[in-house]
C-alpha cells in the first residue's frame, strides 16, 4: 500500500512537472492578449497618460495585440518609449502573462518658460529643457522677461552662466517649500537682470534680485508673510524688498 502511494505520489509530480514544462515550452506562441500600463508621476496631471503610450506604439508600427509572445520586440519599445521627452525612465517592458506589461516614470516639470524671442518650452526638476505641448497642464510657476535662452533639446540649464539658470535655482528651492509653492506663480527677470516674484495673491510684487543669498531672502519673506503682513492687507503694497540682509522693505501704495 505505502509503494502504491509513492508511486502514485511520484506520477502525480512528474505530471506536474510535465504540465509546467509544456505550459513555459508554449507560451512563447501564445497570442498577445492585451496591454497593462502603468504611469507613475508624482504630480496631479501627467503629459504622458497610458492610452498614450499604446499610441507610440501602434505609431512606431510595432505589431503587439494577437501576435506570438516570442515575435514581439520588447527592446525596440523599450527604445521608442525612452525617445519621448517627458518619460524619465522606462522601468518595464514584459509580458505578465500574456499581458505585455509596461511601466514607465514621468519627468517632474518645474518651469514654464516663455522666451524672450516669443517661443516657450519647459524646464524638468532636473533642469533639462523640455519641448512646449499642450498636453503639459501641470500647474507650475511661469518664468519670462530678459532670458534669452533658446529651446535646445536635452540641453540641461543648469550648465550656464544665466538668467534661466539662476531663475532654475530658485523655482527648484522654492518646489522643496509648500509655502513657497503655493505662493509663487511667476519668475520675472528685469532688465537688469533681477528676479521679480509676483505672488499669487495679492497685487503686490516682490523685489528678489538675484539667486544669491536665496535661502536667507525666502525665510525673510516668509517671516514677513507669517508674521503680520498676510493680517495687515497685502493690497495696501506695492512692492516688498528683500535684496537687503535680514530685512524685508515694505513700500505702501
């Protein structure tokens, strides 16, 4: 009784093992049953969004749904999906299953520049340039006036000596502070080459200067802010300096 038992026990297994075999010999010839995508981004409204990317797909010709596992180029998706300007990173490209499988993470955009020869186009948290699309809704700080700086693509800003990389410097210390987040909607640069912050409340503006000393002058202004200022009638101002050290110049209307 017990031989009959581990005999059986031992057909059993080995009928299991023949079954799985036989299962991962035929799957590569199964059919493509569909798609499961996945975009991670850590904002409110991604410029990349899963119907999206099957879109590229089907663009880029690359046959997937009702083909044999095996006949799908997963490299050469992989390839197009990381061309896209806005995908960070490709994470995956698999079949789960017979599910092609992909997860990809989305660049954080930071600024939204308007040029000074009338063109726009975005900076990432990064500080690579980014094309302009409508599909970009992301609700971010604008920076405009004296930047001359054109649209050149890939080129990262925080690699030059000028006003779109010191606007950069205090768009990306500012995103840290949801205070100074909330805050802040524009980065303007005069002509003499300072920054002017205007709020998003309030028809004051504030005089920032340059990105030096820029964590001194964001705690000063918040101080003001929080200290009083907020309780006292914002629109009573026309400006707020804090170019000087440890003040903030209030100037009425």
């Amino acid at each position: 009784m017990k031989i009959f038992r581990l005999v059986t026990a031992i057909i059993l297994c080995l009928a299991v093992l023949a079954g799985i075999v036989f299962a991962a010999v035929n799957m590569p010839k199964r059919p493509c049953s569909g798609y499961e995508l996945v975009v991670n981004y850590d904002g409110e409204y991604p410029a990349v969004k899963e119907a999206d990317i099957q879109q590229m797909i089907e663009d880029n010709h690359i046959e997937t749904v009702g083909v044999p596992l095996k006949d799908v180029d997963l490299e050469q998706i992989a390839q197009h999906l990381q061309e896209n300007p806005y995908i960070k990173t490709v994470n995956e490209v698999r079949f789960s299953s017979t599910r092609l499988r992909i997860v990809v993470t989305l660049k954080n955009i930071l600024l939204h520049v308007y040029a000074q020869d009338g063109s726009q186009y975005f900076v990432d948290e990064d500080g690579f340039m980014l094309p302009f699309s409508l599909a970009v809704t992301e609700n971010m700080p604008v920076a405009n006036g004296k930047i001359p700086d054109t649209f050149v693509q890939g080129k990262n800003v925080k690699n030059s000596n000028s006003n779109l990389h010191r606007v950069f410097r205090i768009a990306a210390y500012m995103n840290n502070d949801d205070f100074y987040r909330a805050q802040f909607r524009q980065l303007y640069v005069t002509n003499t080459n300072e920054v002017i912050l205007v709020p998003t409340v309030g028809r004051h503006k504030i005089i920032f200067g340059t990105d030096k000393d820029m964590e001194e002058k964001l705690f000063n202004l918040k101080q003001a802010y929080q200290q009083g200022l907020a309780y006292m009638g914002m629109d009573q101002y026309k400006t707020l300096d804090v170019r000087y050290k440890n003040r903030v110049i209030a100037k009425k209307r």
